[in-house]
C-alpha cells in the first residue's frame, strides 16, 4: 500500500490551480525568493528560471518543490505565509486559514501565530528565545552557525544531529556552496526535530565531544534578543 503524502505536499496539490493563477502575477518575484530559501536545487532553479511563461514557470516552481519532500513543501508554505509576500499577493491570506483546518495539530499553533498581529507576534517570539535560548532556533541563527562549521560539516551532521548519510549526500548534490550546504543540513535538523528545535538544544549538540565547535562561535544561541 503506498504511503500516504505528507500534509504540507496534500495542501500544495490541493490548491496547486489557485496558486498558480495567484503567484503568475509575478512569477520572478516568487521564485528568487524560493531560492533565496534554498528551496529548490540548483538544477531546479536553472529549469524553473527558464520557462518564459508565468503560469509554467510557477507550475514547474511548485512541481519541483514537491518533488523535493516535506521539508521543502513545508519551506514554501512559510514563505507563502510571509508577511511581505502576501502584500505582493494579497490571494495567498486564503491559507492562513486554509492551514489551520487541514495541517497536523502540532503545525496548527504556528499557523494560528501567523494570523497574530506582526507587531505582537514580534513581542512572542522575543519572550520564546528571552529564556536561555528556549525558544526554537531561527533562521537568521542557522545560518549564522553555518558561517562556524568547517569541512567537519558531513560528521557533525552525522554524529552530533544525527542526520541521515543519504540525506548529507543529497544536501551536498543539491548545494554548491559549502555555506549553503551546512545551511540546509541545519535547516532538515531544525524541520525533522519540530517543537525540539531549540537554540539551547542546538547549542547543546555542538558543544559536545570531539566536534564541539567554540563556544565563543555558538553561545549566541543562548542569549536573550
């Protein structure tokens, strides 16, 4: 019996037909911001970057990142949900709600903070990562922790976040640069480990044994904002 889709790739393909009438509006404006996410390989990029017509060009854009998995499908209705992206595309509110009644419970609640006020949403975050980096990791600080690691990345990501081999390979295919590599290693950590994703605990892992990194380069993660 075949497995049953993720959430996140069910609600992609449910609404795929109204995305691609939203986001055709403009579509260069989607895709270098999927990009900018890593989101999309390079080779998928290049494909996508390619077609000439908006609506085959964001068709492709969402076809490619479905086929990357959960993770990238997740990737993607985050960056629907941003705030500026859907000031570009007022269509896209109709999923704040959409995702509250169809995605896991455990998704529920960060899809419920995105319809709060950015201004309130801004004080929660700040009180999540005020208590000794108790609060889940952000992306700013993934990538600031990817500028720390070296060619040491591969046994970290195995030993010390416990990342799958196959998976390290598939990073490394997708990602030429090293940089963007170690982000997208911590970003799979920060997806596959939901509400434990925190700053301390990722703190925590990379401080231990023989590939702690310097504390000086990581206990940024367990400061107040």
């Amino acid at each position: 019996m075949a497995e049953e889709p993720a959430a996140e790739i069910q609600l992609l393909r449910s609404q795929k037909v109204k995305l691609i009438e939203i986001l055709s509006a403009d579509a260069d404006f989607v895709l270098q911001h999927a990009d900018s996410r890593f989101l999309l390989s390079p080779h998928g990029y290049q494909q996508v970057k390619a077609c000439r017509i908006p609506s085959e060009k964001v068709t492709d854009l969402l076809d490619c990142i479905i086929q990357r998995g959960p993770e990238a499908a997740q990737g993607l209705l985050e960056l629907l949900n941003d705030q500026a992206v859907q000031e570009t595309f007022p269509g896209l509110r109709f999923l704040n709600e959409l995702q509250v009644n169809t995605l896991p419970s455990e998704k529920k609640e960060m899809s419920r903070k995105r319809k709060i006020a950015p201004d309130l949403q801004e004080t929660i975050s700040s009180k999540q990562t005020c208590n000794n980096g108790s609060g889940l990791v952000k992306e700013k600080q993934l990538m600031t922790v990817a500028c720390t690691i070296g060619k040491s990345w591969r046994e970290i990501g195995r030993l010390a976040l416990d990342i799958p081999s196959v998976k390290l390979e598939e990073i490394e295919e997708d990602h030429s640069l090293h940089k963007e590599r170690v982000f997208a290693m911590l970003r799979y950590w920060r997806t596959s480990q939901r509400d434990k994703a925190t700053a301390a605990h990722l703190h925590s892992l990379l401080s231990q044994k023989d590939w702690a990194l310097p504390l000086e380069s990581i206990d940024f993660l367990l400061e107040t904002d």
